[in-house]
C-alpha cells in the first residue's frame, strides 16, 4: 500500500508539467467562467449553476455511469466519487451498501437518498432480518437495481447537510440525484440501440486454495472408521473436515460413493488420493445479454423518450438466472408560451431464481470454504445427483447401518436444484408535472408521483433434506416452503414556486418556497409450513403438515413538510443561500413530530476580481447546516400480530420498552468548507472539502434488566462524529487534435467516533458472529470488533504460554469496520476512433472478520495447515515423529518461542477451536483492484455518410479484471452477506465473479 500510496501522490505532484502543455493549447480553449463551472440538477430536482453552490457535489455523465454492463447501477461509482463507498457485496442480483462521509446513525438508516428526477424514491433492500445481521438466509437486493443505467443521463451526488436540507429528515445521509433522458427536438429518428454479451469466471484468488495432502476426517491418521464385514478401511464419511489420513495411492478406503447403489463404485474400495475436481469445479461460468433500445425525439410542442431494456443473466453456480425486464419513458407537451406538462415511468419486472445463500448455515459456501472433505470429487456428486435425483451426499449418517441420509451436509446440487430460491418484483414509479410561467420570473411547478412496488420471495426445501432451522417456528426441519409476500407503495406530491428578483445591475436573488405530502402504505405477510411437506416437490403453505400462524404486518405513515429557499448573489461573484424545512412525521409522537431544519451556505468566486492568465476559475464556499433522521413508519413496542391458532388471538409481546411520547428524530449539524479551482485552461482542475457532522438524539435500542419484563428499551442518546477531507482532481496531461489524456482522480478520508451513548454506558453490542460482537464503543469508530486477543509484551510481541500456545486476553477491541481512506484514479486515453479507459479504485484500511478462515483452519482446508515445518518434516506428523509447529512469538520471559505445539488432529494447531484468540481472524481490508476497463471504436462518420446509421461503436469491456493487492486470504475484501449496517463479517461468501464484455451501440 505504501508503493500504491505514493504512486498516487505522484500522479498529483506531477501535474505541474502540464503547464507546459497548456500553453501550446488553442485560443478556442478558453470559456467563460459559468460554462466552466456548469449548470448541475441540486435538490427537488431545481437546476443551478455549480458556481453558486456553498456545498460540495460531484456529478458524473452517462457514460461513467453506464460504462461496464450491470444490474445494479450504483456499483458503477464505486472509486468514482469521493467520499462514497459503495461495497458490492459479490451476492448474485445482491444488495450495495451506500453511505456518503461515513456512518451517521448507530442502529437507523444510513444509505444515502436515491432521487429520481427530483422525486426521492424507496431504495431500501428486500432482505431477512436475518440476512441483514449477518446471518443465514438470502440477499434479495435493493430498490437502486430497478433504475435502468441506460436511460439514465446523469447523476449529481450531494454529499453534505447544506446540499440535501431542503429534503429534510430524508436526507441525513447525502442524496444521489439521477437525471433521465429527457426527449430533444430532433429532425431524425433519433434511434439508439445497445447491445452487450458477457461471460464471466471466479477470480480464483477470491477462492479457497485447498491442501492437497490430506482427505477427510478430524482425527489424522486415526480417522478411518473399521467395521466388520469391511475388508478396507472406511473414509470417515460422517467428518465435515480435511484432518484425515496422508493420501496414499496405494491404499483402498470404501468412501461416499462405495454405499450408493448403482454408482459405478458401489461396494468397491477406491484409492485414498485427493479429488480430481475439488470445489472451484462446482462454479460455472456466467452469462449475460444486455439489449436495450432508446427513441427519442421531438418538435417545437412535444418531445418523448422511450428506452426498453432486457437484462439476462446466469451466475456462476449452478441453477441461477435472473431476468429483468425494464421500460422507461417520459412525454412532454409544451401547451403554450407559459405552461407545459410533463409524464414520466418507470416499469421494472424481475424475476430471479437461485441466489446464493448467505451467512452461516445451510449455505453450500460455507461447506467448501468450512467444512468439507478434500477426497470427494465434486463433480462426481454431480452426476449422482442427476442419475438418481435423490440426495445421495458425501456425508451420511450411518452407510454401513444403511442410512443414507444427510448428517450435516446435502449433496451442493441438490441444494441448487431442489432447495433453491425464487423472487419475482415488479416495481412502478409514475408521475405528471405541471409547469406554469406566471410571469417570466415566476414559475410555479405541480407534481405527483407514485412509488410501487410489489415482490413475493420464496424458499424451498425438499422432502430429504439435512434438518435445519426452516419457518416461522425455527425448528428443525427435513422440508418445507417458505414465502414472503410484499407491496408497498409511496405518493408524493410536490407544490413548488419560483421566483427570480433583480433588485440592481449586480444584486439579484432567487426564491423558492413549497410544500411535499408523502403517503406511504406498505403491507406484507410471512408465511410457511411447520413440521414439513406433506406432498413432494408441492410448495404451497397448505401442503403442511401441522399449522403455524403467519406474521403480517400493515404499515402506513405521512410525512408533510414545507419549506423555503432564498438565494443572493452580488455581481455573479459573492452568493449567499439559506434554506428551511418544517416536517410533520406520523412515525413521531404528537409531541415531537413537528421538527425544523434549515442550512446556510456561502461561495466566492474570487477568479472573477482576481484575473490571472493561469486561472480560469477559483471558488472558496463555507456552510452549515441542520438535517435530521425520522424513525421508520411504525410505532414500535406495539404486539406482533400472528393470526390465530383455534379462533384465539395470537401476538407476539414485543420485547422492547418503548416510551413512544418521549421519542425524537435524531438530529445532525454539519459544517463544510471548499475550494474549487480550474486552472491552465482548463487542464488541471480541483475540488477539495472540508466537513465534519455530528449527529445527536442517535435512536437504538439499549440492554434492559430482566426485572423490568423487556430485554431492551428504545431511547434517544449518545452522539457520533465524522470529519473529513475529500479532493476530486481533473488532470489533461496531453491534448493535441489526435490525441488526448484525461486523469480524474478522487481521494476520501473521513475519521468516525462514536462520542457518547446512553448515560454511563461505553459499549453496545450491534451483532454476534458466532464468535466475535460487532459493537459501537465509546471513543472508538463505529463497527468495532470485540473479542479475545493476543496478549502482547512491551515489544509488540505475541506471548505463549510454557505449552506454546498463545496467552489470550478477553473482550479486547480488535478492529473496526471504518476504511482509513479511500480513492480511484480512471484514466481515458483518446486517439482519433479510439477510446481506452480504465479505473483503479482503492480502499486502505478497516477490519474484516473472517468466520472462513477460522473454521476453515480448524477442519484443515487450507494449504498452511499442512506443509512442511521447521524440521522439513511433516506438520501433522506427531510430535514424536518431528511434526507441529512453533506459532511465531516470545515465551513470557521474553525469549523467542521454541515450543512445538502438536498439529496432528483439528483443533491441535490451526482455528479459534485450537485456542487461537478470534483476532487472528480479523484481516486488514484494504484492496487496489482494477475495477474496469474499456477499449472502444467508433467507426469515422465518412464511412457512415451514405447509409441510414449516423454512428456505430465497439467495445471491449472488463469488470472486477484484477485485485491488484489485497490482505485477506481466499476472499473479496469486498464479500459480505447484505447491504445495511452490519458489514466486516464473512462467512460462506462468495468469490468475485471477473467478467468480460462485447457491446455493440448503433445511432440511427
């Protein structure tokens, strides 16, 4: 990281050469002041020059956004903007996690507003709860998935309090703007057709690298298992472990597939050797088509945009695909002079099958990455799987006693095509507008949109399955079907008047003044069978074998807010802006749902009285601001309804004190300074910003004395604080009329601290992962990991005991989830047709828990756990026969660690199980990855002049090409169970898919 940290300072300092180059540019460089700064799309959808903005943003065109295929389009900024972290979680049709300047909120909303065409959206995820903390189920990926990226003409982020105040208590967490093609007078057909085929693989170093010197088993050279009638020996098939026996050619075991009737080696010994197709042979390779076409057009009244795309995918495990249908559109109609209408809609239907279970459980990822016996042959389960379509799997209960049925483990295809998942969601987000010239300063808009959503997810699980925790009871069951079925839906509507004042020749103002009404209703129903399927592979709640009531819930709230805006400016150089909302929230109790916010915002343009041959412009801006955070719609600690059970009335008693009277929204101050500069016409150009937010009256839930009859109570307390830096730098290193050399450049660092919590408490437990908490600790960054640590000397040295193996201290902090910065460079090179452009995007620091690693080494998959030792012998021969190992250290008087520890069985060496504390599986985060690349042609318009097409491009594109560095072993720092708070835990997740691309795009 040092070489890559200096590498990009370089790139900064070596700027300065383009001076140079810039005196050799044209006079036709040179623009005035406003067409260098531009106009961007601000809050509520109003367009502003960039210039009279007191607050940092950062807009990116359609080609940034849509410059590699994809289903979730927000995974295209990532390394793009500074300040925002995007993490992928590498899930199939899977969930990104979104905050802008770090967390905010210790247990509510911290993913940054999605606003389409100045209408904030629904963009939260579909998850389980479960799924959400880190747990077991599926990732069912969030609301940015049904934006589609090629109707999109481009984004502005606002990243501070001062840019999203006038969204209020909607905002706290910054906003991205999009911006959608809008129809444009055009005399031709203005037809655009686009068309992509991808194919992708794993990146094998996001993968276990598996031992090849030993088979099955936990107990070493003693796991073969002897019995009588059995004339060899027996694989311990029963094992979910690689701590067996030295492979040895020469040695016949009966193994899985010895006791499947008519398998090919049914009652045969098969040689004890490793697989020939361990589990990287299990993924296959992924597919995609991307076809989307686009008419736009229009005269003097009315001008259209229609874009209609299909996205059909395969994933890389088996019996996965998702297929999304997308149509976009927007109509306007100019009536006269003065008033104009406008329609827009989005209709996005997806259907998706098999996506990848998450977290630990009945995941097959944690099987191959925990829990797995090196000697079976994955693709031989395969075939036995589709000869008998029954669950024949490596792991049976008793083989020799006849049963065959699964201890721990399915057969993995058997869970891909049996006990796979489903979802369908069909989503609407349709509006009108009306805009109305008063007078031709006076502009009064109308809007109202709707915001629906509709999406049903189901879980199956085959009559002869392994018993798992399955339903609504949570009990162990061998079958069953599980549903959630969801709609929800928003209307906003929005009243806004403008008005622009010239009060002199160089004093003007600028006002807005509106009001929103937002209803949102949102209905759901969870359901499932208990005790099992009565009738194979008939997934319906009614083919149960006992009855348990559904959960339902049936949610609605409003929210009304006002609020104005007035803007000044002093001869287009001195602006000064302030804005205040008033929000009314139904989540609020009566005595506190009535909450104000207001910012206050200031920028000089000092480039316009300081004139300078080098200088085309330079802005400073200062502002401050107040936003807040409502709760959910909801009133919480209320009963759970349950249906019934006999007629009677069954409810969950929540167990959460909730004085509801006494709740408050929390509330956010935040200051931000900046400086924008564009210099050497137009070469080099820099946007740097200073902030820092605290955010007060933080909503979670704290622990409660039994005594009381809850577990916990639902407060307002404690404070957190982020304050950083942030520079985007433009850089033309060479520009001639051939050829040109674009460098954009982001860099982020943002310091998290939690200040305070509830009166004298300094830590709260966020989640548990089995064997370590993710907290919020007082005087540390959010996320923080506790649990047991090394113990260290005055050194820094680990310390052993007189056995040789380590001390180990408790409820240590370990880590935290925070990066310490995080920056991209994307480079464009361009010459005559041609176009190359690629994106190296970065993250330095953080902390990762890595429950892989630790169950991973415990059962012996992993390439250290065997190997040879300092002797040169074997370390999982004896100790007697020169094995173990000497774990790195000093012995508690301070002399080097010369202790052999035995290494022969699980748990002797290798794992938290063999004593280990659980920060030996905390991993630095960091990564340098090339994210994209791109090589395009367009061919030259003289080619073109005689036929009907007006402009056609190829590109070759890649995704996710290469992790340039990285710290964790065997994973994607990036991999994680589900956008939301909880982040930094892996368990069974999934490799990075790299990808490959060919996309054709014709202009007619």
């Amino acid at each position: 990281m040092k070489k890559l940290t200096s590498g990009v300072l370089l790139v900064v300092l070596s700027s300065s050469f383009v001076v140079a180059q810039a005196q050799q540019t044209k006079p036709s460089d040179t623009l005035k002041t406003q067409e260098i700064e531009g106009v961007v799309v601000t809050a509520l959808g109003i367009k502003r020059e960039k210039k009279a903005l007191g607050y940092s943003s950062q807009t990116l065109d359609a080609e940034k956004v849509n410059s590699v295929p994809t289903n979730n389009f927000i995974n295209n900024l990532s390394g793009k903007v500074a300040g925002m972290e995007i993490k992928n979680n590498g899930n199939f049709g899977g969930s990104s996690n979104i905050v802008l300047r770090g967390t905010k909120s210790i247990t509510g909303d911290n993913q940054a507003l999605i606003v389409l065409d100045g209408v904030p959206i629904i963009s939260g995820n579909l998850n389980s709860s479960d799924a959400s903390r880190g747990r077991d189920g599926f990732d069912f990926g969030n609301a940015t998935a049904d934006i589609d990226p090629n109707n999109i003409e481009s984004i502005n982020v606002l990243k501070g309090a001062a840019a999203t105040a006038l969204y209020g208590s909607m905002a706290a967490n910054g906003a991205v703007i999009i911006t959608t093609k809008k129809g444009k007078k055009s005399k031709t057909l203005g037809l655009s057709i686009n068309s992509t085929v991808s194919v992708g693989s794993i990146d094998k170093t996001t993968f276990p690298k598996y031992q090849k010197s030993y088979g099955g088993g936990y107990g070493g050279e003693d796991s073969f298992i002897t019995a009588s009638g059995y004339d060899f020996p027996i694989a311990p098939i029963g094992d979910d472990a690689s701590y067996g026996a030295a492979y040895n050619p020469n040695l016949l075991v009966y193994q899985w597939n010895s006791f499947v009737p008519g398998n090919p080696n049914f009652g045969k010994p098969t040689p004890w050797v490793a697989a020939q197709n361990d589990p990287t042979k299990f993924f296959e390779n992924s597919l995609a088509f991307v076809n989307s076409f686009n008419l736009n057009g229009g005269d003097d009244v009315n001008t259209y945009n229609l874009t209609v795309t299909n996205n059909y995918e395969t994933g890389v495990l088996p019996n996965s695909r998702l297929n999304k249908n997308m149509f976009s559109g927007s109509f306007s109609r100019k009536f006269s002079d003065k008033l104009t209408a406008r329609t827009f809609l989005t209709f996005n239907d997806q259907t998706t099958v098999g996506r990848n279970s998450v977290g630990y459980g009945d995941n097959i990822l944690t099987g191959f990455r925990q829990w797995w016996p090196l000697n079976v042959d994955v693709l031989e389960l395969r075939n036995e799987f589709f000869r008998t379509g029954q669950n024949y799997t490596w792991n049976m209960v008793d083989p020799t006693g006849g049963n065959l049925s699964p201890y721990y483990w399915n057969n993995p295809y058997w869970d891909r095509y049996k006990n796979y998942s489903s979802d369908d969601k069909t989503r609407l987000i349709a509006g009108a507008e009306l805009s109305y010239d008063v007078t031709k300063k006076f502009n009064i808009l109308g809007r109202a949109t709707i915001d629906y959503t509709s999406s049903k997810q189901e879980i199956r699980k085959a009559i002869g399955s392994h018993a798992e925790e399955f339903g609504l009871a949570q009990a162990d069951e061998t079958s069953g079907y599980w549903v959630f079925d969801d709609t929800i839906m928003r209307q906003t509507y929005d009243l806004i008047g403008r008005y622009s004042l010239n009060l002199s020749d160089k004093f003007n103002a600028q006002f807005v003044a509106g009001g929103q009404f937002m209803d949102q209703h949102a209905r759901g129903t969870e359901n499932s069978t208990t005790g099992g399927l009565i009738i194979p592979d008939l997934y319906t709640v009614s083919n149960s074998r006992a009855s348990f009531p559904l959960v339902e819930n049936n949610i609605r709230g409003q929210k009304a807010g006002v609020y104005a805006q007035a803007s000044f400016d002093y001869d287009r150089f001195l602006f000064l802006e302030g804005t205040v909302r008033n929000d009314t929230s139904s989540a609020l109790p009566k005595s506190n749902r009535n909450y104000t916010y207001y910012s206050l915002g200031s920028s000089f343009v000092f480039s316009e009285l300081f004139k300078s041959n080098w200088l085309n412009f330079g802005k400073v801006r200062l502002s401050y601001a107040e936003v807040g955070n409502d709760m959910a719609f909801g009133r919480p600690g209320f009963y759970g309804n349950r249906g019934t059970v006999n007629g009677i009335p069954m409810a969950d008693i929540s167990t959460t004190y909730v004085d509801f009277e006494s709740l408050k929204p929390e509330r956010q101050k935040s200051w931000e300074v900046g400086l924008e500069t564009s210099m050497f016409k137009r070469r080099v150009s820099l946007d740097v910003s200073l902030y820092k937010t605290n955010t007060q009256d933080l909503l979670f839930s704290v622990p409660q004395s039994p005594s009381t009859k809850y577990s916990f109570s639902l407060i307002n307390a404690g404070e957190t604080e982020n304050k950083g830096v942030e520079v985007a730098l433009t850089v033309v290193p060479i520009k001639s009329d051939n050829f040109q050399w674009d460098i954009n450049l982001n860099w982020s660092k943002n310091k998290n601290i939690v200040k305070a919590l509830s009166q004298g408490r300094q830590n709260l437990q966020l989640a548990s992962f089995q064997e370590t908490t993710l907290n919020a600790t007082v005087g540390e960054a959010y996320g923080t990991f506790r649990g047991t640590g090394f113990v260290y000397d005055a050194n820094g040295n680990k310390v052993v005991d007189e056995d040789g193996y380590y001390l180990v201290a408790s409820d240590r902090v370990l880590g935290n989830i925070q990066p310490e910065w995080m920056g991209g460079v994307y480079n464009t090179f361009r010459y005559k047709n041609f176009s190359l452009g690629f994106l190296i995007d970065v993250k330095k620091g953080g902390s990762v828990y890595s429950l892989d690693q630790s169950y991973g080494g415990y059962t012996g998959l992993y390439g250290y756990t065997a190997g040879l030792n300092d002797l040169g012998n074997p370390i999982r021969n004896s100790l007697a026969d020169g094995g173990g190992v000497i774990l790195s250290g000093v012995k508690q008087d301070g002399t080097p660690n010369d202790i052999r520890i035995d290494a022969s069985t699980a748990g002797g060496a290798f794992g938290t199980d063999a004593g280990l504390p659980q920060e030996a599986f905390i991993y630095d985060a960091s990564y340098v990855k090339l994210r994209e690349a791109k090589i395009s042609y367009s061919l030259p318009t003289d080619l073109l002049r005689n036929t009907f097409i007006k402009g056609m491009t190829f590109s070759l594109m890649g995704q996710n090409l290469w992790i340039i560095h990285k710290n964790l072993p065997d994973a994607d720092p990036e991999a994680g169970t589900s956008s939301g708070n909880i982040q930094g835990y892996q368990s069974g997740v999934m490799p990075t898919t790299r990808i490959y691309s060919f996309n054709v795009k014709l202009d007619f």
